[in-house]
C-alpha cells in the first residue's frame, strides 16, 4: 500500500512565505501570526478547543513548517513539536480545504525534477522498499494487520470485522479471476503469501509469488509450505513464463510511472492468451511523478500513485479492459482497524519501535486515513484480458 499525505499551506505559493522569512526577518510571533491565517482556511486554529486543532510545544514549528511544507508538518510531529487530539480529523481538514495543492518548497521542486530526470523505480533501487518498509518487523506486521497478513484494502461489503474483510477480497480476487482447480497463478508482489495460500487452498490452484522483501519472502516459503507454491525473492521485471492467471494486490504503488508501460509488458507476457489479469492498486484523482516528500522518505521511498489516465495509456495495446472497480471508501475503515490493531499491541512490541517511529507511524496511517476520506485516492482493482473474453466478461461483486 502506498499512501498520500496531508501538508499546510497558504493560499500563496509557501516560496512567498520562505522569502518572508528571510527578508524580513519575521519574529516568532509573525510568524505563528502568518501560520494561524493558513491555518484558518482549513477551520484549523493553532491551541484551540476542538479535537482537531493544533497545539503547539515548540515554538520553532511554525518557521519548520512554512519554510519545509509537508515534510516539515510531519517530521515536526514526528519530534513531538506539536499534538492534536484527532490527528486523522486534522490532516483532513487540511486537505479537505485543498492546502496541499498551495505547498511548493524548494524540496518539493527538486522532488520533481529527479522524477523526471531519473528512474527511481529501477532495477537497481527496486529492493530498497523491501529493505527500509517491509523488512521493519514481522511483529509489527502481524500485530497491525490482523489474522491474515494482507497489507491491502479489505473488501467490506458484507464484512464486519478486518478478517472478514481480507478474506472477502481475497475470495473477490479468485472469483474474478475465474480460478478453479488446475490452474496456475501469478502473484506479482506477493507480500507474506496471504492471497497464493488462500488461492490453493480454496480454489486448488499453484502458483508464483515474486517479492521485493526477504522477510517476506521467507514467512511466505513457512506459510505456503506443504502447498503447490513457489515464492521467489525477485524483481517483477525478470518474468518470463506464462501462468493461466496473474494478479497483484498493492504493489503496483512501487512501479512508477517511467516503468508503467514495461509492468503491463510483463504482465501481458505471462498470462495465458485466453487468461485474465487482475490488477488491484491504490489510484490518485490527479496524474502526478512523484509522491509526497515526507511519505517517500520515511515510508515508502521510490513510490508514486498511478492515476487513471496514467494506467490505461501505459496498458493500451496490451490488454482490453473488461471491468474497473473502485472501492476506495472500503480503505478508510481498513486503515481504521490497522490503526485500533496496533495501538494496542505497541506495548507488546519490541523496544526497537520507539517513540519516534510510534508518532511516525500514528503519522503516515492517519495521514492515509485523511487522503480516503477526502477521497483524493481510491482504491481500484482492473480485470484484463489480452485479447478480450469471447461474449464478454460478468464482473462478480
């Protein structure tokens, strides 16, 4: 899951501000002057009453924020500089205002530019969010996301609970595949093997999982063992075999938009002619190439949101599109639940999780909480075929 975050900003670009604060040299004072009027536009007020305003610890946090945008906004709570009773209900104001879209640091031009400069999803970095994301902890994992260890939207139609949740999605998943016993599946970004050992199990089927996390991949070999699945520790863009199905459930957020047309190269190399390709990915309202400074350093660096134009330009030719499912509302009580989950387990883990990293991680899961709601990212699964499914294509729900 790669996710969005929240960012305080004035109607006037933040450079203004920076240049202010340079030139004129504004007192501490002006300064908590000029962020409470930013702050108004969303009904935020600076130490004020109501669970989601802002109240302040140190007083260097408003030339922090004005002069670093959204990187400073978190990293600033991240040093306990400042609290609020709702942080999600906060982060949602901002964006509900749209402050986000006025935020412009020198930091976020230069985030640009490399962007588009450079592949940052290459072959050569395409490991390092297995290593500084996915690698953080078994422990925490499982303690956050529940029975089943699946780091993706659940599917809350008729569910009541997360568990129930994930494994509505993962049956959703098979049911639009049209798996049955005897086929052979992909899993493009496998995770910890959830969705392989649900499909074996339940619908009699091998498979393949790929990952880009060595801890991953070794609870994903424990998980599987006994069933007819592989898990390799490899880069998507090595696949060359052909399976009778392939998915992938919140991987896609790591491919990036210079590498979009090779992942449905890739995909449409291994599935079967007469195959379907599922793919489930969190999607942003705007195309962008690049993702939110303080989201790409601390938590999933090299990640961007696909947008939809973004992906059916990069999939044209390849496939035909024979369904598009958005339940993007299903994320914010998916994320809700991870949040209660590991809330309650922080005293149980280990110490290694200290209280730094428990406000940055309260950060990014109610920063994601505030994007859903705002509905400024939805969550899609995409059923493919190459060569389109004779009488057409009945898209369970």
């Amino acid at each position: 899951m790669s996710r969005g975050t929240a960012a305080a900003g004035p109607p006037v670009r933040t450079g203004a501000a920076v240049r202010c604060v340079r030139e004129a040299r504004m007192t501490n004072d002006e300064l908590r002057r000029h962020v409470a009027r930013i702050l108004q536009i969303a009904d935020v007020q600076l130490d004020g009453p109501r669970p989601w305003d802002l109240q302040v610890h140190d007083e260097g946090f408003y030339a922090r924020v004005l002069t670093t945008g959204s990187l400073g906004l978190g990293e600033s709570y991240m040093d306990g500089d400042w609290d609020t009773p709702m942080l999600d209900q906060l982060l949602f104001h901002l964006l509900a205002a749209r402050l986000d879209r006025h935020v412009h640091t020198w930091r976020d031009a230069w985030v640009l530019v490399r962007a588009r400069l450079f592949n940052r999803q290459d072959r050569r970095r395409a490991f390092e969010v297995g290593r500084r994301h996915y690698d953080l902890g078994n422990d925490l994992y499982r303690a956050m996301l529940g029975r089943h260890l699946v780091y993706s939207c659940g599917y809350w139609r008729e569910a009541g609970d997360l568990d129930a949740a994930q494994e509505a999605k993962l049956d959703l998943v098979c049911r639009k595949l049209q798996l049955r016993p005897g086929l052979r599946v992909l899993d493009i970004g496998c995770g910890w093997g959830e969705a392989l050992k649900f499909a074996a199990e339940r619908y009699g089927v091998s498979g393949v999982g790929v990952t880009v996390s060595a801890e991953q991949a070794d609870f994903a070999r424990a998980l599987c063992r006994g069933l007819p699945v592989e898990i390799r520790l490899q880069d998507y863009r090595d696949l060359d075999e052909r399976f009778d199905a392939v998915f992938s459930l919140g991987m896609f957020e790591h491919v990036g938009v210079k590498n979009y047309r090779t992942y449905f190269e890739v995909a449409r190399r291994c599935v079967a002619e007469d195959g379907l390709f599922l793919l489930h990915s969190i999607g942003t309202n705007v195309s962008t190439v690049a993702t939110d400074p303080w989201i790409d350093k601390y938590i999933f660096p090299n990640s961007m949101l696909p947008s939809a134009a973004q992906i059916t330009a990069a999939s044209e030719g390849l496939f035909v599109l024979e369904d598009w499912h958005n339940f993007g509302a299903d994320y914010e009580r998916t994320l809700n639940a991870w949040r209660d989950n590991v809330e309650r387990a922080w005293p149980q883990l280990d110490a290694r999780y200290d209280e730094r990293f428990r406000r940055m991680w309260r950060y990014y899961l109610a920063a994601s909480i505030a994007v859903f709601r705002a509905r400024q990212a939805q969550l899609w699964q995409l059923v493919l075929s190459p060569e389109g499914v004779r009488g057409g294509y009945v898209a369970p729900r």
